[in-house]
C-alpha cells in the first residue's frame, strides 16, 4: 500500500466516524464495537 492510499484510506475512515457521530450519535459506531467484541471472543474460542 502506498502512502497515497493510506492516507486516503485514513481520511475516509475519519470523515465516516464524524459522520455517524453527526448523523446517528455514535449509534453504529456502538454496533460495530459491540460485534467486533463478540468476534474477538469467538476467534479465541476457537484458538
């Protein structure tokens, strides 16, 4: 990956995360902690 695109990957990121924060108050940012914990946890179950 060059450093182009990481830093046009990490902008988009940004710009998305201020975007649901604006729009929905965090509320998806919530959902998708809550199932990246959820498969954090089945990943080391099955480890």
């Amino acid at each position: 990956m060059t450093n182009k695109i990481a830093i046009w990957l990490g902008l988009f990121l940004v710009l998305a995360v201020i975007a649901d924060l604006l729009l929905f108050g965090g509320d998806n940012l919530l959902f998708l902690a809550k199932k990246l914990f959820e498969l954090l946890d089945w990943v080391a179950f099955w480890r």
